[in-house]
C-alpha cells in the first residue's frame, strides 16, 4: 500500500486534541511509520504564518486569509508531505483543505469555486486518501471553545459563523462519502475512540 495521507478536521471544539493521540497510538501499536503535522503550520513559515492568522489582533480580509493559507499549505506540501509520502512515510495532518471550504468558504463567504481553483494549482492532483470528520452539535462545539482561557481569532467568530462552517464539512462528507468518515464526537471518549480505531482499522485493511 502506498503511504496514505490521512487528514483530522472539524469544527473548533470538536475534540481534535483528544482524538488524535488515539490516532497517535492507534500508528504505534500497529508499528506503521507516520508522520504528523499540522495546519496551518508544519513548518518554519508555516507556523509564522499561523501566529498572525490566529492573532486576534490581525486585519486580514478574505481573500488575504484564504490566500496566506494557502501559502501555508504549499510551503507544508514541497516541504514537508510530499516528500514524507514519496518516502513512504503515512502523514496525518491536523486540519487541511477541507478547513478552508469551511472557515474562508462558508464562514467567511469566499465563493467555493475560487478555493477550487487554488486547491487545484496548489495541490494538483493531491488529496486526502482519508478524511476523520470530527461532528459535535453547535451548542457543544460553542461550549468548548468558551472554556478556552484565551481565543483565538477564529474561535472570537458567533454561533452563526460555526454553523455554517459545519454545514460546508457535512455537505463535502456527505458528497464523497469513500474519502470520509464522519465520527460523532458527541459520544462517550470510549466509544469514540473505538469509531476511530475501526475507520483506520477498515482504511488500512488491518483486522481491528
Ligand atoms: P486549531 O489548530 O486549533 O484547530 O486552529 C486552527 C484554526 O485555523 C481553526 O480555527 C481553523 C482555522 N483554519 C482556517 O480557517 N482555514 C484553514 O485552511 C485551516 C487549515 C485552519
């Protein structure tokens, strides 16, 4: 099996932390090699970039934001994932492109085609083999963030902006339901870390 590119996405408070050390230990146990990384981030300029995006002190307009990911996640693919795939090294990315159709496309308004586009000249070819499409309800996800100490700019945004959000993720889970699995994180820990195992379990052709 080649390596695979595995991405974890959802909307903020959704449990990502949490989920991917079962992921983490989910590649130790079956002694796969992996690599994981983040977005934006992953590298030098990268992880300079998300400092300002974060920033609550930032201006950023929409198109800057969605183009200043991109550049994050270009510098991220030559440097970093294409040449951990090439070497046949599975990488895991905390959050990817599917970010961006969410938070630039439906939280911010930038038309879905125009992150088409640049998905397109950015990535080619390249997409997730697999996608964990972490789902909790808005009141919860509104909850979580509302217990972290400081916000970030993303996580300064209303219930309006989660909303909608979450419905770009759903819809592309829904419309090309092969490359992801959605996991209810609205579930006891237990239960869904057994989900997780499970879809890797399944991906891998690995007996669970
Ligand atoms: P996180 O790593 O704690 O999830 O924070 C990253 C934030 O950046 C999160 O609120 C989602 C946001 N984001 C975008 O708006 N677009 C993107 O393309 C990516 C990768 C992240």
């Amino acid at each position: 099996m080649q390596a695979q590119f595995i991405t974890l996405d959802g909307i903020d408070g959704a449990g990502k932390s949490t989920n991917l050390q079962v992921i983490r230990n989910w590649f130790a146990t079956h002694n796969l090699p992996v690599y994981f990384t983040r977005e934006p981030g992953g590298t030098m300029l990268g992880e300079a970039l998300r400092d300002i995006l974060l920033n609550p002190a930032t201006r950023a307009g929409l198109r800057t934001e969605t183009l200043l990911m991109f550049a994050a996640r270009q510098q991220h693919l030559d440097e970093i994932i294409l040449p951990k795939l090439e070497a046949g090294i599975h990488v895991v990315s905390d959050r990817f492109t599917d970010a961006t159709f969410a938070y630039q496309g439906g939280g911010r308004g930038v038309p879905l085609p125009d992150i088409e586009i640049l998905e397109n000249w950015v990535q080619g070819n390249l997409r997730p083999n697999l996608t964990l499409l972490l789902d909790v309800p808005l009141e919860v996800s509104m909850s979580r963030i509302s217990q972290a100490r400081e916000k970030d700019r993303f996580e300064q945004e209303q219930a309006e902006f989660f909303t909608r959000v979450r419905e770009v993720y759903l819809k592309r889970a829904a419309s090309s339901p092969e490359h992801y699995a959605i996991i209810d994180s609205n579930r006891p820990l237990e239960h869904v870390r057994q989900n997780i195992e499970n879809t890797l379990a399944r991906h891998f052709g690995i007996a669970a």
